[in-house]
C-alpha cells in the first residue's frame, strides 16, 4: 500500500519524504488556506519536493469551469493529478479530462455508487473519506471494503486511496480491506512508527549495555 501525506506543509513534506516513506501527497483547499502562501509557488514547491503524485483540486463547481482549472492545474508539474469533487458535474469533467490524458483523483466520495461512476468515469484514483463517515456514526471502513470488492469484480484501474484518516487502525484496515493508497496528516504517519514498547524495551537494551562497560 502506497503512503501519501494529507498536507500542503511543505516543512512535513520534506522531513516525511527524507525519511523515505512517501510515496505522494493530497491537499485540498481547506489544507491549501491554512498555509497562507500565494498558490502557485506553494504548490510548485510542494510538486518538486514529493517523489510522486500530488493531487491539486479545482475550486470551480460547475464543469466548464473544473475542465479549466483542471487543464491549469496539470501544468503545474508532470506529478500532478487534479482532483474534482464527486458530483454529477464533477463526473462529468472526470470524462471529460482522463480522456484529455489528465489524470484525476475524485474527491469526496462517501458511496459505493458514486465510487461505481467515478471508475466508469475513468479516474486515477476515488478517495472515499473515512473519518468524516466515521464522524458521522456510519462505518467509514465498510465503504472502502464495498469499493475494493466492486472494483476487484470488474476489474476497475481505479486506485482505492483511502481517505480522511485519523489513526493508525485506520490505516491498517485500509491495509486489510486492500486500499492501494492511504493518505494521512503527518500526524497520524508520526503515530504508525510508535508503539510504547519499543521505547521500553529500547531503554532497557542500552541501560543493561552501558552498566556492563562494553562497545562496539
Ligand atoms: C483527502 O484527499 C482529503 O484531503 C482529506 O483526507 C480530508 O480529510 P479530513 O476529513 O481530515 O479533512
């Protein structure tokens, strides 16, 4: 399973990615306000640090404009991959822009049948947001099992990036279920690598090694 970062931080990206653990990135405008930089060069720099893809989405809502700021948003740099909400219109320039050779992440999914569409549609990549179900009382995970199940039956190119994630049992059911990608805050990546008992068990190496004199 693929590792992306769920941030425009450009100081998280790059110590994420020196640590060689990501494979790409998704912002979004939410993510993309909260850095108060001008857009453009944020989202250049944060192309050039990430190893992969990086998706940008369009703030348009309507499909002439998605199809334009789409076609913007591509030429950014050749790791971009646009991301258009999953709406009838949204669908539409889904269509309309993989067949132009843009590759697309379609956001906001929180259905079977809208993950269905958007597979038909032709997206890269259909990002169900498990956290915000979850918030909600309903199963986040049950909807990424239901789309790896659909998308497996037919064969869909479609990659499951698993979505809105807020812990570490998220990422490793999303693992389970078969999502290709998860996308993650920093935060979350930080919480995967701990675990108390190595912290005790590393303290208790190195107390035992340093009262018996030896080195290496
Ligand atoms: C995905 O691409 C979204 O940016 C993101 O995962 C949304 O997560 P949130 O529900 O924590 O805002």
């Amino acid at each position: 399973m693929k590792i992306f970062l769920d941030t425009a931080n450009v100081a998280e990206l790059r110590e994420a990615v020196a640590m060689g653990l990501v494979d790409g990135c998704t912002t979004n405008p939410s993510l993309i306000a909260k850095e108060k930089r001008p857009f453009r060069p944020l989202v250049e720099e944060i192309c050039s640090v990430v190893p992969g893809d990086v998706s940008l989405e369009v703030v348009a809502t309507d499909f002439e404009g998605m199809v334009k700021e789409g076609k913007e948003l591509a030429q950014v740099a050749k790791n971009v991959v646009v991301k258009c909400p999953l709406t009838k219109d949204g669908l539409k320039a889904v269509k309309y822009l993989s067949g132009e050779g843009i590759r697309i992440n379609q956001t906001l999914c929180f259905s079977a049948p809208q993950a269905l569409l958007s597979a038909k549609a032709g997206a890269t990549y259909i990002s169900p947001f498990l956290g915000r179900l979850d918030d909600i009382g309903a199963v986040g995970m049950d909807l990424i099992r239901d789309i790896c199940e659909i998308y497996r039956n037919y064969g869909f190119k479609t990659q499951v990036l698993a979505a809105s994630i807020r812990n570490p049992l998220h990422v490793v059911d999303a693992a389970k279920a078969g999502a290709h990608v998860c996308t993650m805050p920093f935060a979350v990546l930080e919480m995967l690598m701990k675990h108390p008992l190595t912290d005790i068990g590393l303290k208790k190496f190195l107390d035992d090694w340093n009262k018996s004199g030896a080195s290496i």
